[in-house]
C-alpha cells in the first residue's frame, strides 16, 4: 500500500464533484492526489513519515484555476514598479497619486501606472496629458486603465512610442483634441501596442525579479493557474520574455501554472502560433492558444452592441467592432484548421454573436474539432444567444468582479431593459453552457473571493445591488466549480486539474471558513491558510 507524504483533514472537504463538502481527507503523494476519503478513512494511508494538517471546519478545495488574466501586465502591476491609481475618484487625484510615486521613484526611467476608471470619476470628462506633462515633465508617464483599453500618456511617452496624430492602427484609435493635436489618449490594445512594448520593457533580472514576487503573492491567494491572455505577437521582445518565463519554469521558480494565448486577430497563417505551442509546452509554463480582441468596452463605448446606446444614441460602438466578419471568420477557421483553441474577447451583446458567428463557420468548415473556444467577458448578451454556447461547445469565460467594478454603469449606457441580460450566468448555465471564472487580473486582483461574492449575491462594493434585479445567481458550489474545473476545461486540462480526485496534480488550497456555512457577505472576506501546488507547500499563513 502507498503512503502519503501529506494528508490534509477537515469537516469540510469540497471535490468539485458533488454539490457539497463532507467531513474527510486527502492524501498528497509526490505531486499527485492518493486519495480523497470521506470520515476517518484517508487515515489508511497514513504513515510516521506523513506530514498531517487538521483544518477543524475550515473548507478544503482544489486550488484556484483563474480562467482569465494578464500575466506580465498583472505581474508589473503587482510590484514596486507601477503605481495603483484604483482608488482614484478624479483626474486630479490620479495625477496627485502618480506625482508622489514619481518623487519616491527617482530611479525609474518610466512612471508606469494603471487602474484608472471612468466610472470611478463620476463620469466626469476623460483625462488628458496636460495634467500629466505638469505633474512629470521630466519623464515619460504610461497609465494603463482599469479595463486595459485605453492608455493615458503625457507627451515624453507619446515621443517615445513614436505616435503622431494621424498615425495608422490596426484597430482602436489616436486621441487628438479639437485642434487635431494628440491628447494623450490611446484606445484599445491594437493602437495602445507603442506604449505598451514601453510600459513592458525591463531588464532580464527585473523581469526574473518580478515574476518571483507575483508567484508569492499567487500563492498566498490560492491561485494555483491562471493565464496570459494579451495576445502577445511573434516577434522577438515577446519570444526572448517567453524563453525567460520558460526557463524560471524548468527550474522549477513557478508555483502557479501559466497557459499563454498568443495573438489572433486579422491573421490566418498560424505557423508561428503553432512553433511557440511546441516550444514552450511545459507543466507550469504552455502556449495553449490564440486570443483576439473584437470589442472595447462600455465605459468608453468602444463595446458593440447590437442596439445603439440608451445614453448615446449616435452609436452601437465607437470604432467596434475591431474587425469585419469575415475577416474574423477566416481566422477563427484558420486557427482551429491549425489545432489552435480560439479565445474573443466580447463585451457588448453585439460582438458576443459576431463572435458565435465565427465558431458556427469554423464547425460548418472544420467539423466537430473538440477544441475548446471561448467567449470572453459576455457582460451583455442577447437571450437568442444564450442556448448557442452548449450548441456549439463555446465556453462562457466571465469575472463575476467585473459586476461591482462597474457600479452600475451598464444601466445608465444600456437602460434597465436590456441589463436583464447584463453578467447572464444563471442563464448560461441553466441552457447547457460550460461557465468558467476569472478575475482578468489585473483589471481586478486576482483575490478570487470577491469575484465569488459577486456571481453568488450580485452586490456593489458598498452592498448596494449590483446592476438591476434580473435572478442572475450562482450557488457557491457552482461559483467554485467555475473558478477550478471549469476554466481547467478551457486550459485543456480538467483532466488533471480542477477538483480533488485520485490521480490529478496535487494542487490544493484550504480556507479559514467553510464557505458553505457562512453568511454570503462573509465570502468576500475569506482568507487562505494553505496552498499546495504540485505536491508541495507553497504558502502558509
């Protein structure tokens, strides 16, 4: 008989098999589950060697698999190297931030910054690089936004990225004021690309650096997979940064596990995408895909949507989509064509079906592939939408934060009608659909709890409901499935991922609660007290 060289017990252990937790055990052997045992019988495979944990109540799962994140970008962000300007209620209070952080940081060459909203400005008028250029003149300023669609600079970052008023873009767009002259601002990713190879650029060490304190700060938060979804291209920069993630991965310095999609839009020669899926194609470090953006977002009316704004009547979305159909059409073929899972990034109702649109053609061209393509975001979705998910194998990727980082904004640019089907997840569900969760960090943190809070009670920060009353819940078990073995299944790797069963990667996570026996608004203020990632102790409070 096998020992275990851990065995992990509680009155509340949650498989993500059943709908409950029972009183139990499980047992650890190398980097693999041994057993799962309900009552006292994972005691049998107790040895003097075995390492045991008693958890009392608390609740005991398989470790957090966020299904949506920006790893280099959350990483940069999660350091000293960048200032938070999230709690910023203003323009001027933002420039207040970002000039304290420049005065203490004398030895950045770069002011890098992000988490500015317009929501959280009161919808006051979009910012501008005047009040950067005043605050630092002396270098260049990059503030990424809260959603990672629009970049505000002053004018030493507009220089550096070379950018001029009327310069091309893939797609997205150059702010420029009633004069024609630039005014700092750079929507979407396509356009914002300059500045973001800027924003990105350190030295091998820091990157190395970096990535060591992102990893600590993962695991402390259960995290034990999450993704790079930026869509990083195929050119050198992006190679030389992969070949670093690569080799902290073979040397065993990642503690969560990385699935990287790689760039998508208006292409159908996927060679490259298929070279880096062969390179890099390690346990903790995998290209998996191709992901693309086709929309914005609401908050700056980049997102499509099939109908025009309640509040600005003049369009269905700025700039949107970020590409026609059939140019779409043939890339998702192409890529499927080439074994490539495909990923969209959807926000408004109108690019969710252009989106479904192109999977339907893949299928009618590639057949019934197995690959695992996605929708991203779906903050609203035209019900007729809806059963399309489970017909055509479409994945749901959502963040249930996103609802409360929103505060309600979608009622004011959809009107409360149509928010009826704002965050669907209910819906999704109940019509066959896989669900898989995320933070998209770090547009939020990737604190999985709140988003958690947010799919199973629909509430703003400050308690208040969330968008309007539409019976858009999860139950708790459903929301922790989502958030393990539901986007392990987009990862292509629910086989060995997602939920305590013997025989899977032993990567399991142990709360000081059992979020089953709570009041729902303590959920959100769940902490960790264990993660084991590969059968190994990689935070402990």
């Amino acid at each position: 008989m096998e020992f275990a060289d851990i065995i992990l017990k509680s009155n509340a252990v949650f498989t993500g098999c059943e709908d409950e937790p029972f009183a139990g055990g499980v047992a650890i052997k190398g980097n693999k589950i041994l057993a799962v045992e309900k009552g006292d019988g994972i005691d049998a495979f107790k040895s003097g060697e075995t390492k045991v944990y008693q958890y009392g109540d608390n609740l005991i799962m398989a470790g957090f698999v966020d299904g949506h994140d920006h790893l280099w970008w959350g990483a940069v962000a999660d350091s000293d190297h960048a200032v938070d300007i999230t709690a910023s209620t203003s323009e001027e209070e933002a420039v207040e931030m970002i000039k304290k952080y420049a005065e203490e940081h004398p030895e950045e060459p770069r002011i890098r910054g992000f988490g500015w909203f317009p929501a959280n400005w009161n919808d006051a008028p979009l910012p501008t690089k005047k009040s950067l250029d005043k605050a630092v003149p002396d270098r260049p300023v990059y503030m990424n936004s809260a959603d990672a669609h629009t970049a505000w600079l002053n004018t030493k970052a507009l220089e550096e990225s070379g950018y001029r008023p009327d310069m091309k873009v893939a797609a997205g767009s150059i702010g420029v004021d009633e004069n024609g002259e630039m005014n700092g601002l750079i929507y979407e990713p396509d356009a914002m690309e300059n500045a973001l190879n800027n924003y990105y650029d350190f030295p091998d060490d820091q990157i190395r650096s970096i990535m060591h304190d992102f990893m600590k700060g993962l695991a402390s938060k259960g995290v034990t997979s999450l993704s790079e979804m930026s869509a990083d291209d195929y050119v050198e920069m992006f190679h030389h940064r992969y070949q670093v993630f690569k080799e902290m991965a073979e040397a065993g310095e990642f503690t969560s596990r990385v699935h990287a999609y790689t760039a998508f839009m208006r292409r159908t020669d996927f060679t490259e995408a298929v070279k880096w899926k062969k390179e890099f194609d390690l346990p903790t470090f995998k290209v998996v895909g191709v992901k693309g953006f086709l929309d914005g977002v609401t908050s700056t009316y980049t997102g499509l949507l099939l109908a025009p704004y309640a509040d600005r009547p003049d369009t269905i979305g700025d700039g949107a989509p970020l590409d026609n159909q059939e140019s779409l059409n043939a890339s998702v073929i192409a890529a499927n064509a080439a074994g490539l899972p495909v990923r969209i990034h959807c926000i408004g109702d109108g690019a969710v079906r252009m989106g479904l649109d192109a999977y339907e053609e893949s299928i009618k061209v590639n057949g019934r592939h197995g690959l695992i393509n996605t929708i991203e975001h779906i903050e609203t979705i035209d019900p007729a939408d809806i059963p399309r998910f489970a017909q055509l194998g479409v994945v749901a990727s959502m963040q249930g934060e996103h609802l409360p980082q929103e505060n309600n904004e979608k009622v004011t640019r959809l009107g409360e009608e149509r928010c009826r089907y704002e965050w669907a997840w209910r819906s999704l569900l109940d019509a066959g659909a896989k669900l898989a969760l995320g933070t998209d960090f770090p547009v939020v943190y990737y604190n999985q709890f709140p988003g958690i809070h947010a799919t199973v009670a629909r509430k703003n920060y400050d308690g208040s409901p969330a968008g309007v009353e539409n019976g858009e819940y999860l139950t708790i078990a459903e929301a922790l499935k989502a958030n393990t073995l539901g986007s392990a299944y987009v990862y292509g790797r629910d086989h060995e991922l997602g939920s305590l069963e013997p025989g899977k990667l032993a990567d399991v996570i142990v709360m000081d609660r059992n979020l089953f026996d709570v009041p729902v608004d303590d959920i959100k203020d769940t902490k960790i007290l264990l993660t084991v990632m590969d059968g190994n102790v990689v935070y402990e409070a």
